[in-house]
C-alpha cells in the first residue's frame, strides 16, 4: 500500500512540474548546441571570423532573445522579464538564454558555465553584454552576428557579437 502510494506521488509530482512548464520549453542546451551547429554549418574556416543570422532558430515562434549574463539571480532575470519565467533552483554561474513572442516567454534555456574558464562548444556574448548598461542583452529574431572562434579548455568555444542591434 506504502509503495503504491509512494508510486502515485511521483507521478503526480512529474505531472504537476509538466504543467508548471506548458508555456514555457525547457530543454537545457538545445538553444547553445542548435547556436553551435548553425556556426559549423554558416563558418567552415576556422581561422576567419564569420555571420550567422538568428532566423534559423525555427523550433518555435520567437521575435527576440535576451542573454543573460552569469551571476544574475533568478529575481533580477524575472523583474526583467516581466514574468516568473526562472526559478530559484538554478546555477549562480548559468548563462540564461530566453526566447520571447509578443513578450510572452516561450522558451528558457539555463547552461552552467564553468568557472575556471570556457569548454568547447559553449557560446559567449559578453562584447554586446558588456557594452550594454546592463548585465544582460537582448536580439531582435533578425539579428545577424559574427562569430569568432576562440581555443577553449576541451576544444573552440565560440564569442557572438550583434552588428545590427542598437546597444543602450
């Protein structure tokens, strides 16, 4: 009776977190990995600096992007957002990637990021962070950035920088 009970929890429990998350994809990585594979498709020469355009992510119905850098609390990334889009469970050291239709949050995608310095395949945006006045930037759907390869601890990791935007 103790394990059937026990049994039922857990799947009310995964049901209920599927439910919090209906407006919003979850799905850690897949943002970075689809960045880094558009880069390997669009940059062949690893030596030269390239463009890609944001377009290519059609996975869901998107107008902007906003990065938020490491170090931002989840209350910060939330009064940005206008919503409760991250909770309080996440990584002090996540680059948060946030996908947006109409304002509307529609998908949030956290990546930890090693403090000891960057591993292959992560992507970076902290040129556009670091001029804006905030601690985060954010991309309308038509953005087009290059994109430079730099040597990571395990491999290249890959630094974005918006040159069409308006930056504050």
């Amino acid at each position: 009776m103790a394990r059937h009970v026990i049994r039922v929890f857990a799947i009310f429990s995964l049901l209920a977190s599927a439910a919090s998350m209906a407006g919003c994809y979850y799905r850690q990585g897949r943002l970075e990995k689809a960045v880094v594979a558009e880069i390997n498709n669009k940059c062949p020469a690893v030596s030269k600096p390239c463009q890609i355009d944001l377009n290519f992510i059609d996975w869901v119905d998107w107008d902007a992007m906003t990065v938020f850098a490491p170090g931002m609390d989840n209350l910060e990334i939330n009064r940005v957002l206008g919503e409760n889009a991250v909770g309080d469970s996440r990584y002090p050291l996540s680059l948060v990637m946030v996908l947006r239709h109409n304002g509307r949050v529609v998908y949030v995608e956290e990546d930890e990021r090693n403090i000891e310095g960057y591993d292959g395949g992560e992507v970076e945006f902290y040129e556009d962070i670091d001029r804006s006045l905030y601690r985060f930037v954010s991309y309308p759907h038509g953005a087009q950035m290059t994109v430079e390869r730099l040597l990571g601890r395990n491999g290249p990791y890959y630094s974005l920088k918006c040159v069409n935007c308006p930056h504050d």
